[in-house]
C-alpha cells in the first residue's frame, strides 16, 4: 500500500478522517478534502511526517469546483489510485409528508450529485491508467428502511445501484469498485443530522456500543489492500449491538 495517491471527500470528520489516518503511510499521496479548512489543516498537521497531504476546501455539490479542484491537483498528485467517495449526510429523521424540501435536496445534491461528480472527474484517469480503485460510502440504510429514512436511503441505494453498475462499465478494465455499507456509527454523522442537536445526537449511541470511524476505516483499507485482481463488490458492516426490526404492523385499536 505504498506510492499510492488516495482522494478522500469529507476527510474533515468522521470515516474520512479515520481512512486519511490510515491510509497515511510513508509513499502515499493524501488530497484530504472538505468544506471545513480547519480540521483539514489540523488533519494535516497531523499527519506530517507520515504521508505527503495536499488539501482543498471543496464542497462537492459545486460541480465546477470538483472540476477546478481535480485541474489543479500539484503534479504529485494527479495521477489517483484511491477515490473514496465517502462525504455524505443525513438530514431530519421526519416523516415524509413533514420534511423540509431543502434538506430532501442537500443529501440529494450532497450524496448522489456530488458522488457523481468526484467519480466521472477522477475515473478518465484511472482507466487511462488501467490502474485504480475507487470505494463509495453507502450504508444499511441501502437496504433497510426505517422511519424518517425516506430519501437519505434513496440516496444510498443510489451510491450501491451507481457502483454495481460502474463495475459492469468498468468490466474489461483494472479499475476496482467497492461499495461499504455500514450501519451505526459513532461520528459527527447524527450531530449533523440533528443539525447540531447534541443531546438527541447522543440518545442514538446511548447504552449500545456504535462502530467507530476506524472500523471503517480498516474496512476500506482492508477492501483497497486485497490484491490487484480480486474486487469487494459490496460489504455491509454494523455493530455487533445492532439488527434488522421485524415487519411494522399498524392494528386498529381493538
Ligand atoms: P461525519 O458527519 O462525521 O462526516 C461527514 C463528512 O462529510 C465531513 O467531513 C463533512 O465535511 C463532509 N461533507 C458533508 N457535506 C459535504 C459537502 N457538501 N462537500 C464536501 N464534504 C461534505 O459523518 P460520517 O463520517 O459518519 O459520514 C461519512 C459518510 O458515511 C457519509 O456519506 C454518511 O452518509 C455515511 N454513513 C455514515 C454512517 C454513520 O452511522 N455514521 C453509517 C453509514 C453511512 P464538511 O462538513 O467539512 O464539509
Ligand atoms: C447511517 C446509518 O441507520 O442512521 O447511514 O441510516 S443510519
């Protein structure tokens, strides 16, 4: 995993910043990007020494910046092994008939546009390269329903449909997809949701032990490690302190 050059969108927080922490080796070439330059810089800070980093303040819903930001990559940077596409949020928990629009399209804007975005920017370069990897953040919420999920896992069923099909466009090619599903996970993930809510953020960790920004972390760099021609389609990955709800029945009251 050495002289490798790893994209990473959201690496201000959370499972970007723990996948920046790990992939951080001696050889690698980090772009930590973000819209938040603070913990960028201090990320950086962090990890002198170990990996050479550039970083961009990026928001990855402005299509023309993804593609400024890619243009001016320093020349040491250009050439992309690893594109995680992992920056992503949720917004509201509230049923669909009572949500804000807005935030329906900012993880519409943020989770699919911006995805796309980052992929079809980055991806011409690794197929010229016939070399490259790129590893979307989805999550259980792709598959599970669950009340007030509504479009934050439309979103993501979108993130595991678009790699399963990426993987067919790619067929022929030695660029590898990965879809990672988690579910649960201790981050800045339900502060955000609760648009800064702390106590509420906490009740959904409360009392069960969440995955922790490492564990997918070490998920990715375990997907990104495998030799050259083997391919994680997909993994899902939740805590130990989490399970599926059985079937919801409404009965009248009788
Ligand atoms: P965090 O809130 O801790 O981190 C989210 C990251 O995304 C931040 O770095 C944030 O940076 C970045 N981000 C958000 N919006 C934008 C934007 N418009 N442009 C660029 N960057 C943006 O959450 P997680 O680390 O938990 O989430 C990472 C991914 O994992 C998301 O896609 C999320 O949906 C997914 N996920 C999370 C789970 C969980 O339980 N935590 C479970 C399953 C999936 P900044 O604000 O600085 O822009
Ligand atoms: C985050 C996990 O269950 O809050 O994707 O949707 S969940």
């Amino acid at each position: 995993m050495s002289g490798q050059t790893i994209f990473i969108t959201g690496a201000s927080a959370g499972f970007g910043a723990a996948c920046a922490r790990i992939f951080a080796q001696p050889g690698n070439r980090l772009i930590l990007t973000a819209r938040r330059i603070d913990p960028l810089l201090t990320l950086q800070e962090e990890l002198a020494g170990t990996a050479d980093t550039h970083i961009i303040p990026l928001d990855v819903r402005d299509r023309e910046a993804v593609q400024g930001a890619v243009d001016a990559l320093p020349p040491a940077f250009r050439e992309i092994d690893v594109l995680i596409n992992n920056a992503g949020l949720a917004l509201g928990l509230e049923p669909a008939h009572q949500v804000n629009l807005d935030d329906w399209e900012t993880m519409v804007d943020t989770n699919i546009k911006g995805l796309m975005y980052c992929t079809r920017l980055i991806l011409p370069g690794m197929v010229a390269r016939n070399r490259g990897h790129v590893v979307n953040i989805s999550s259980t919420a792709s598959s599970w329903p669950y009340p007030g999920g509504n479009v934050y896992g439309g979103t993501k069923a979108f993130v595991t449909q678009f790699s399963r099909n990426l993987r067919c466009d790619l067929l022929g090619t030695k660029v590898r997809v990965t879809c990672i599903q988690p579910g649960m996970a201790e981050t800045e993930f339900s502060k955000v949701r609760f648009k800064g809510d702390e106590e509420k953020a906490a009740k959904v960790y409360e009392g069960a032990e969440a995955l922790t920004a490492g564990d997918i972390a070490e998920t990715v760099y375990w997907a990104v490690s495998r030799p050259a021609h083997v391919n994680i389609n997909t993994l899902e990955v939740m805590s130990i302190d989490q399970a599926w709800a059985p079937f919801a029945i409404h009965r009248e009251k009788q």
